[in-house]
RNA sequence: GACCCUAUCGUCUAGUCUGGUCUAGGACACAGGAUUUUCACUCCUGUAACCCGGGUUCAAAUCCCGGUGGGGUCGCCA
C-alpha cells in the first residue's frame, strides 16, 4: 500500500553525513534525493554532523564532506558552514542534550545501566546465531539497577509497523530486537539516540535515506515511543549497487565524490547521472538540470530495487554536459588538466574547442591535446602512410603540403583546407593523412587544417619538415 | 542462520495500482551503415528482457498463491 504523500505545516529535511571519510557518492545521492524532496515541497533542509564516533571521526571530512556538496550545487538552509562555526550542528557539540534525554530515559525506567562485558556478549551473539536465532542481548542487566556502564533501551515485545513512503507498509518484531544500547556513557550517546533526539529537536519531518536503514527504522520508533517525540515520514531509497549487485558502499575503489571531480566529471553530469539511478520523470526525458529537477522530482517515481552505478553512463552524460559548454568555460575547467606551457588565452582556447567534442571526461585533455602543447612529436614513420602508400609517395605528399602551405597567406582553417582538396583532388587521403599525422602524431585526432591553423603556419611548416626528415 | 526489502533487455528504466491499445517503449553499451583524411560528433538500422510454477479471467508483464534468485540488516560503527 503506497501512502500518499500528505502536507505536514512544515517539511524539513536532514543532510546527515558522517565526517569518517571523504563524502562517498551513496550519501552524496541520498543528499540529492533529500535536496530534491525539499526544494519540490517548498521545504527546509539542515546539514547535521554526525560524528558521535569521535575516534573515527576528522575535522578534514567535514570539510571534505561540505566542498563537495558545494561543489555538487546541493545547498542547505541550516548548517556548520554558516556563519563559520558548527554551531549546534554537529552531534559532538551535544552531549548536553542526549544527556538530558537519557536522564529522562533512566529515571523513567525505560532505559537502564548495563555492565555486560563485551567479549561475553559477542560469544552470545555467536552462539545465537550457530543455532538459527536471531542474535539479541539476553537482558542480564535489565533489572539490576546498574548505576553505570553502556545504557540499553528497554525493548517491548510488540510489533512495530510504519510505513514507508515508496515501499508501503513495513512490520517488523521488535521481539527479536533485544535491548539496544543506545550510549557507551551518559555524556556518550550513539547514533541511533542521537539522530532520534535531533530529528526532533531540528523538528526534522522527513527522513530520507537508505534502504540498509531499514532494519534501524523500528529502532528509531521505539526509541521516539519512549521519548515521547511525534512520528516522523520515512522513505528508503533503493541502493547503488557494484556491477556485483553488492552494496557500493562497500567497494574500495573510486566511491569518494572526490574521486569524481579529480577525474573531471562535471557536477551537473554527476547529479544527472545519479538521479536517474533509482528515479525516473515518468517521460522519455533523461537530461535533467538541477533546477529542473527540484520541479521534477516526486518520491512517488522512486524505485524500489537497487540499481546498479554504470560508469559508461555517467561518462556518456559527462561528454554530452562537456559538449554543451561554452569554450571560454570549458577552457576555465580545463585549465588544470594542461601541463604548463606559456600560450595566449586565445589558443589555448582553441585547442579545447578542438578536443571537446572528444571529451568523455575533463582529465581527457591532457591526452587529448599534447601534441599542441609538445615542441617534439614522437611517433612511428609507418603512421604517416595512409593506406598502401609507400615511403617515396608519403614524402612527396608531405613535399606538397609544404610547397601548397608556404605560399598561402591566409592561415584559416578553411583555406587551409581549401588548397589542399584542390591538390589532392581524388585522393584526399594521400594528402590529408600524412599531413595530419605529421601534425598530430596520433592515429586519431581533430582534421589538420584545424590543427594546422592553431599551430600556426610556422610551426605546422616545421612539422612537415620533421616528418619529411623522420627516419 | 533469523528477520526485512526486492524481481522487465548486459546496465538504467517506461508499462504494474486502474488486466486488453505491449507483435513490451526509451536511454547507455554493443553490432552494422551514412558522413569524414582518421577519431569523435551527428544521423539511420539492428541484436537484446516480462525469474519459475500454479491459479483467477474471454484476456495477465500487469491480480492471487507458492517457489527461486538477488540484496540488506543483525555492533559499546554510522
């Protein structure tokens, strides 16, 4: 049964990142789902710091985690990065409200000290599990009236149903739960009771976020049941799956939206791409602006099984973006993909003019263009002969092109290419091919004339010269 | 293992709620072709899917039941 999604007085959504490492590309999706939701309901969003695991936890991924989002276009209404202090949102800044709230939990008997020791409980846990149950703290501490150690939430026996906003009703047995710990100490608490207690506090209306949350949202409803803090709207988002089908927050290799923008995807083409991994406008459109997007988008589109992260997709959107740019923009883009050299703007903008409809990716042009950029060329003679032809032929046509090319005064790519067709006659490609390698040194590249023309006529002369020259 | 989620081309997906118009549509990738000196771009064409088994019905990708597959979760991580 999909609920339908009504209109609470006010929608605010949460950013909830944990700053253990740089800003993985999952999160950055379910910030975008989040972002989109809001920006669509008119709603509000607050990006929250979740590093109650200050062991694990780096001032640099928060950073990390805040450039990256910045970089992305996903902005938000409440956060550290305003006014430049975290302020009150990250979680370690407070320990004074969790502790108020476990005080409560404590005195009202609905949570309790527990001094269990840890390796006993996990060769519980084993033992549950080697004989098919599912594996829960026994209660050994429930009725000791401990005043110290880890503080676990009395669980009722009861079933705990919600419903999710893209899947529907979901029951779940609290029974096989056992009771959570839900701080390591009173001025330490863990995530589960500290998201629950700023979700209501940052009078959050909205959670939205993983499917792997699932089996934690039953926690969380518990834990507000105690608290006695109103229901929250949830939905979980389908996965990003490995080609594996595996979850893809478990891969090592490029899952950091760093590693994305170091590589020279472009933000819009990354948020495209993303979108359309579990959401769909229900029309045959896939090219998607942000600000289309935030329109656009409606949790009732959203898939329910995971989809898998296809790279060549996200490389065909990242060329189709890098297509539509402008050359004076794309050439600010490129900038640090060109080793140093000390050409004029104008050439240089050029010489991305011509890459670009070559471009998969912005990192793409350092291969792309370094034959404009290098004083020597280094390739095989046998390159130089196009088709059958033999050495003399690929000497006389390079001959030609000098001849041709010494005395034109026009140094257009049209012109350029103008007295050469009309040399060449049938055989474009005797001319053309020779002259272009000559040029290039690449078995594929943009047409001579155009490189011939950013080169400039001296330069492109003493090319055919070192080819001519070439043993 | 227990619990939960899920199931349309290789991949992302439309269609499923409201059964017929679906000889299942689009996109990426792949193959072929046109264009081009080459590559790329662009355009055209093609290959390719309703997990299986029952049932309901005149009719099922769509509804029901049962399997099976895939995934997720079972932390004093988040």
């Amino acid at each position: 049964m999909k609920k339908k999604i009504e209109v609470p007085k006010k929608i605010r959504l949460r950013f909830p990142p944990s700053p253990t490492g740089l800003l993985h590309i999952g999160n950055a999706r379910t910030i975008l789902f989040n972002y989109l939701f809001a920006k669509k309901m008119g709603g509000e969003t607050v990006l929250r710091i979740e590093d109650t695991d200050t062991e694990r936890s780096k001032l640099e991924y928060v950073q990390n985690i805040i450039d990256e989002l910045h970089w992305l276009g996903l902005d938000w209404n409440e956060g550290p990065d305003i006014g430049g202090k975290f302020g009150p949102y990250k979680q370690s800044q407070r320990t004074d409200i969790y502790k108020r709230y476990l005080e409560q939990l404590l005195a009202e008997k609905k949570a309790y000290y527990c001094n269990c020791n840890a390796e006993e409980l996990e060769a519980k846990r084993q033992d549950q599990q080697s004989r098919g149950l599912a594996p829960k703290y026994d209660g050994t501490c429930r009725d000791k009236n401990n005043t110290s150690g880890v503080i676990r939430l009395r669980v009722p026996s009861k079933k705990v149903v919600f419903v999710d906003l893209i899947r529907g009703e979901i029951e779940s047995d609290a029974g096989l739960m056992g009771d959570i710990v839900i701080a390591r100490h009173i001025d330490s608490a863990l995530y589960h009771f500290a998201v629950v207690v700023d979700d209501y506090e940052m009078q959050i209306s909205h959670i939205i976020r993983g499917e792997d949350h699932i089996a934690n949202t039953p926690k969380h409803i518990l834990l507000q049941e105690a608290l006695g803090f109103p229901k929250l709207e949830y939905a979980h988002l389908p996965l990003m799956l490995n080609a594996d089908k595996s979850k893809m927050s478990k891969r090592a290799g490029d899952v950091a939206v760093s590693d994305y923008h170091q590589a020279g995807y472009l933000p819009e083409a990354l948020i495209n791409f993303m979108v359309l991994l579990g959401w769909n406008p229900g029309t045959e459109q896939e090219i998607f602006s942000l600000k289309e997007l935030e329109k656009e988008f409606s949790l009732e589109k959203v898939q329910k099984s995971g989809a898998v992260f296809n790279v060549q997709k996200l490389d065909f959107m990242n060329g189709l973006y890098i297509r539509q740019k402008s050359v004076p923009a794309l050439t600010k883009l490129c900038a640090s993909f060109l080793p140093e050299h000390n050409l004029p703007a104008k050439t240089v903008e050029k010489i991305v003019a011509s890459c670009q409809g070559r471009m998969k990716k912005l990192s793409d042009i350092t291969e792309l263009a370094d034959f404009f950029l290098k004083e020597k060329l280094d390739y095989d003679t046998a390159l130089l002969a196009w088709d059958k032809m033999n050495r003399e032929q690929v000497k006389d046509a390079l001959l030609l092109c000098d001849k041709i090319l010494r005395g034109l005064e026009k140094w257009e790519v049209a012109a350029i290419q103008e007295v050469l067709e009309k040399a060449a006659g049938e055989n474009k490609g005797q001319i053309f091919w020779p002259f272009r390698i000559a040029l290039s040194g690449k078995k594929a590249s943009a047409p001579a004339p155009e490189i011939a023309e950013i080169l400039g006529k001296e330069k492109t002369l003493q090319r055919i010269q070192d080819a001519i020259d070439k043993k």
